[in-house]
C-alpha cells in the first residue's frame, strides 16, 4: 500500500460504480421477484429471467469489478491510470447502457436491447484498454496478480464477442446451436471475467484486511495455473460441445477451487488480526458457495440428480458467490477509501467507525444468506411461492446495505 494516496482516483470514481452496483442488485431481486414463477427452468432466452440475470452479471458484478479495478489496480500494480476521464465515460455508457439491455430482455424489444448493449460493450471495451494499460505499465511487484489480470481481459473480450453474436442471434437465428455460445459466455463471465478478478485481488484484499503474511508464491502460481487451465479447458469444452472436454473442465475447476482456498485459509492462519467482523462471516459464506456452485455444476453435468439444475447451478454462482463476495468486501473497500479520501483535508480526519452503520450492515448479513437459501431451496423443489420470498428477503437485505452505502456517501460529499 506504499504510496497509495497518491495513485487515489476522485472520490466520486469509483463511489458512482459502488454506488450504482447497490441500486443495481435492488433491481435484481426486484426482477427475480417479478419472475418467480420462470425461474426453476429456466435455460436461455429472453425474458425477466434473463434481465435478472444480467442485472446481476453487469449491474452489480461488473459495476463493482470496474470500480474497483480503477481504484485498486494502480495501488496493486504501483502504476497511475493513463488518464482519468475515460473512467467517467466507460461509467455513462455502461450504466445506462445496462438498464436499456435489461429492460429489452424483460420486455422483449430488439430495438432497446440492441441499443443497451452496444453502449454496454463500449463502456466495457473502455474499461478494457484502460486496464490492460494499466497492465502492461505494471511492475514485477505483484506478477500474480497482474497475470490474473490480463486472464480477465482476454475473458472480457472472449465474452463480449459472444454476447454479440448471441444478440443478433435473436433476431437472425444464424446460429446452428446457440446453447454451446450461451454456456461459453456464461463461463467466461462468471469465471473468467469476474472469476479471476476475485481471484486476483484476494490475493491482495484478503490478507491486507486481515492483516496476514504474504501467499507462499509457489501455491499462488499453481492457483493461477490451474484456474486458467481450467477456464480454458471448460471453455473449449462448452464451445466445441464434447462432453469430455467440459466435464474435464469442470474437475480441474473444482481443484483450482480448492487451490484458491487453500491460499485463503492460509492468509486467515496467519493473520494478526484475530477479529475480523461481519464482513468475513459473509466472505466465508460466499468461499462455501464458490465450491458448492462448482460441485453443482459436476453433478449437473453428470446426471439428471439434482430438479432444475441448470438453474440452482447459476444462482448458487451468481447470488451465492458473487454477490455475497462482493457484498463482503465493498462494506470493507467502501469506509477505507472514504477514510483515504478524508484524511489530509481541513477539520477533524474521517475514521472507519464514523463510516460504519452497523444495523443496516447486520441485516443484510442475516437477509441474503437467508434469500440464498430459500430461493435455492424454491428452485430445486420448483416452488415459485419460496424464491418470491427468498426474492423478498433479498430486496431488504440490498436495501440495507443502500442505507450503509449511502451514508458513507453522505459523509464523505460533506468532508470534500
């Protein structure tokens, strides 16, 4: 964190994309309210259930990726971003770009949709240069995390060419199976994109909060070795459509799981700080789900076991992994960065329990892990009735957390 202070982007970077990646994840259970009864089998095509969905892969996963990567990819890497301004333009083409995509999946227009998505795959591909950049600049202090990095990007491309072609699919049905790009995209978003990013910063958030020893660079480079050829293996698997090769896959990415989990139980071993609040309870929980999504998607592919699989599989990824993850650790980036941004002005300097709301943050920890369980329980035993309360439980908790949100926001607007 050596010279952090001075690699900090304006506040009001990467809090617009926090920001907005708490509204977003209201619309996303809002939207999986609304679509209860479709959820359970639900596979592909456009519909309510798909604008959930894509609330959630873009308007709070990638939301919170781009914030995040603007702000704490420069510290990890020790190189400024190029310029600052193509940030803000990345955020008004995405942001409203991704409202318009979703509301043309909800409400079956072609016409809105391809308009959201073209702004949405602009402002990813700004962000995309942006970050390489930043990458190729970067020293040889953290190579893991970099190469991490560049994972994620050549995956952000990878999907981002598929999206296209899957939406003007459509409306032209040129494409023989689109289920085999569907999955390929899925797979590259989920785990690819947003995968390996998690799985880079931890290397760098984890034990920073935690305030633990440095990852053994043996198991941290076996880590990366192992997600990446298991990304790619199941990539080409979903693509090409032979069995084998996915279900290869799918075995690799369980280990490389368990790779990145070592290292994360070691960074907790070897912590100095023994209380590590509320915000690890949910990264433990989210750490459950990251292997109980991966063994799911096993058992999927293998046998007919476990009603609507397909379905429990990708909200087990999306709302128990990532979404939990990230809600974990943006209550902890969120009060830090506001700290930062507050010290060295005139007055008395913000400290992190001025910053902190506790209630609000108490009942989103007991809401979304609950709207996780009930709605996954409602998916398999295909009860419409369980995911719409689950979907309510989940409405709450994210209203919660935009209370704790927006009183960061408020204190930090009053201190610049």
């Amino acid at each position: 964190m050596g010279g952090a202070k001075d690699r900090l982007l304006p506040a009001s970077v990467p809090f617009r994309f926090f920001v907005s990646a708490t509204v977003f994840q209201v619309l996303f259970w809002a939207m999986l309210f609304y679509a209860a009864d479709e959820v359970p089998g639900f596979a592909d095509g456009l519909g309510p259930v798909l604008a959930a969905v894509h609330l959630t892969t873009l308007g709070v996963l990638a939301m919170t990726a781009m914030g995040a990567t603007y702000q704490l990819l420069p510290v990890a890497t020790r190189q400024p971003l190029a310029r600052v301004w193509p940030t803000r333009l990345s955020y008004w083409l995405f942001m409203p770009g991704t409202l318009l995509l979703t509301w043309g999946m909800a409400a079956y227009s072609l016409h809105t949709l391809y308009t959201g998505a073209a702004m949405t795959v602009l402002g990813l591909s700004v962000f995309g240069i942006l970050t390489a950049d930043n990458l190729r600049r970067a020293s040889s202090s953290l190579p893991v995390v970099a190469l991490h990095g560049w994972v994620a990007m050549a995956s952000l491309l990878g999907l981002m060419a598929l999206a296209v072609l899957l939406i003007a699919d459509f409306a032209h049905g040129f494409i023989d199976d689109p289920d085999r790009l569907a999955l390929g995209h899925v797979i590259l978003a989920v785990f690819g994109f947003m995968g390996m990013l998690v799985f880079g910063f931890s290397h760098v958030l984890i034990p920073m909060f935690a305030l633990s020893r440095s990852m053994p660079a043996n198991l941290a480079w076996s880590e990366l070795a192992l997600t990446t050829l298991a990304l790619l293996v199941t990539v080409l698997g979903a693509l090409s459509g032979y069995f084998w090769l996915l279900m290869a896959g799918a075995v690799l990415g369980l280990v490389a799981v368990a790779s990145y989990l070592w290292l994360m139980r070691h960074a907790l071993k070897t912590r100095m700080r023994k209380r590590l609040g509320l915000a690890f309870v949910l990264v433990r929980i989210s750490w459950a789900m990251l292997a109980l999504s991966v063994v799911v998607g096993l058992v999927v592919l293998s046998s007919d076991f476990i009603p609507n699989g397909i379905a429990l599989f990708g909200f087990l990824a999306l709302a128990g992994w990532m979404l939990t993850f990230l809600g974990a650790i943006l209550q902890r980036i969120m009060p830090f960065l506001a700290t930062m941004h507050g010290s060295g002005k005139g007055g008395k300097p913000l400290l992190l329990s001025d910053l902190t709301l506790e209630r609000p943050l108490q009942i989103h920890a007991i809401l979304h892990p609950l709207a996780v369980v009930l709605c996954s329980v409602g998916i398999v035993a295909d009860l419409p009735q369980l995911i719409m309360l689950g979907a309510v439980a989940g409405l709450v908790g994210a209203l919660s957390f935009v209370v704790f949100v927006g009183y960061i926001v408020f204190r930090v607007k009053q201190k610049l």
